[in-house]
C-alpha cells in the first residue's frame, strides 16, 4: 500500500492505470537468460566504463541503469520489473543479461526500505552480483565535482571535451563536505546490503584506473559468471588525469574537511 501511495504521489493517478507497462516482457520466456548478474555500486565508480568493457562479449547484454530514469515511476513490483527488463527484446540472442543500480537509486527514488531483502530474493533467483567501489575518497568525490564543472559524466576516448581548461577547480567546501557524508552513508549501506551475498569485488584503483587491467578484472568476471575470456577495450577514458593537488584551487581546505570528518 505504501508503495502504491508513493507511486501516486510521484506520478500520478495515470500511473496506476499504465504500470502493467513496465512488466510486458515477463511473459517471454523463450527470452529468458541462463546467468544473470548486478552492478551494484555509486556513481563516478568506474561502473559506465565497466558496463561498457562487459556489453562486448557476444554472450552478454549488459545493460545500463534501468532504475536511473528522473521520470522512472514508484515500481509497484521492483523484482518483477527487473525480470522485465532482463527479457526485453534487445536482449535477444544473448544468454547473459546484467544492468548497473546505485543503492540510493533504490532507497531514495524507488522507496525500498529494505534493499538487502530485495538482493536476497535475487540472489536466490540466480543472480550474481559484481560490487563496484573506490578506494580514494578524497577522488570519488571530487569526481562529481568535475564532471559538473565540464557537463559531462564520462567522454568518449576519441572525443575532445570544450569546457576542459587550464583553469584549477574550484570546490565548495561546504558540499564537499556534504557530499562525503552523503557517500560514506551509502557505502555503509551497500556493504550492509551485500552481507552474506556472494559477490565478486572490484576496484576501481586497482581494476579500472590502468588500461592494462581491464582485460585481467574483464577475465574474472566473465569466469565469475560463466562465459569463456572475450577480448575487451576502453571505449570511455578518464575525464580528469590531472593530479588533484595541482588541479584544485582549494585543494588544502578540502583535504582538511576530509581529515576532521
């Protein structure tokens, strides 16, 4: 009942009526996959150039983040829609289908008090679970800052980006500061979610950072999930490969904030 209220506080009456919408494809069963897998982790984690790395095997469909969506309604039935969406007609031909979420995509937009319930019941059903993280805080949250300051949340290796300059960043440090709460709080509950789960753990320092580890950390996971070693190669680069001390403006007042918290 509460999600159904929410669903019609965020969307509408409208909503109600349309939301078999979202669950179509439940009925395709001849498209329905033998592995199934989760990229569980925030944003600015590497998890676009991940999906990206993964989506070129010819075994697999890896989708993006179908919960990502600011116009996305209150799923009535979350599991069913991820089913869904594992079976949609893009996904044909492909025996392996994985998608990326953000645990606060899940409790802040989607209303679901109780993530690890939900993962649970997946894990149960099958699904595997790749954990994507950050080792360096004071990085992972500039990151943002960043990408906000050139409009862009990743580039294309072949592509120039114009509002690249010179000019050092500047970072508030009051939403600086917000924002490494905000992400410490949500890393607290990732792990929480993910207890007793299996899952394979990848680093974005360690795994994703150098090209030359992409096929290495591709390789445990295609063995994690199943499928033979398929070659992989960065189509997205690394927006900021300046160092962060000389690119931010205010970089000692920020590292301070870090410090004290």
């Amino acid at each position: 009942m509460n999600r159904l209220l929410e669903l019609i506080k965020k969307n509408g009456l409208k909503a109600v009526l349309t939301h078999w919408y979202h669950y179509r494809h439940l009925l395709k069963s001849q498209n329905s996959k033998q592995v199934k897998f989760i990229v569980f982790g925030q944003g600015r984690s590497g998890s676009t150039l991940l999906t990206k790395l993964l989506d070129q095997h010819p075994d697999i469909f890896c989708d993006q983040e179908i919960f990502g969506s600011k116009q996305s309604p209150i799923f009535l039935f979350p599991e069913k829609y991820i089913e869904s969406n594992a079976r949609k007609p893009s996904t044909s031909g492909k025996p392996i289908y994985g998608f990326k979420v953000k645990v606060y995509q899940l409790f802040s937009d989607q209303k679901i008090k109780n993530i690890k319930k939900l993962l649970d019941r997946l894990h149960k059903k099958g699904w595997k679970f790749i954990f994507l993280y950050r080792e360096d805080e004071m990085a992972h949250n500039v990151s943002s800052f960043k990408a906000f300051s050139m409009g862009t949340w990743f580039v294309e290796k072949e592509e120039i980006v114009k509002k690249e300059t010179s000019e050092k960043l500047y970072v508030d440090p009051v939403q600086f500061e917000k924002s490494v709460l905000w992400r410490r709080k949500f890393s607290a509950m990732e792990k929480a979610c993910l207890q007793n789960i299996p899952h394979i753990p990848v680093s974005y320092e360690k795994d994703l950072l150098q090209l030359e580890n992409h096929q290495e950390v591709c390789n445990r996971i295609f063995e994690y999930i199943g499928v033979k070693s398929y070659p992989v190669q960065a189509s997205v680069k690394k927006m900021n490969e300046t160092n962060l001390k000389s690119s931010i403006k205010n970089y000692a007042e920020i590292e301070a904030i870090l410090n004290k918290l």
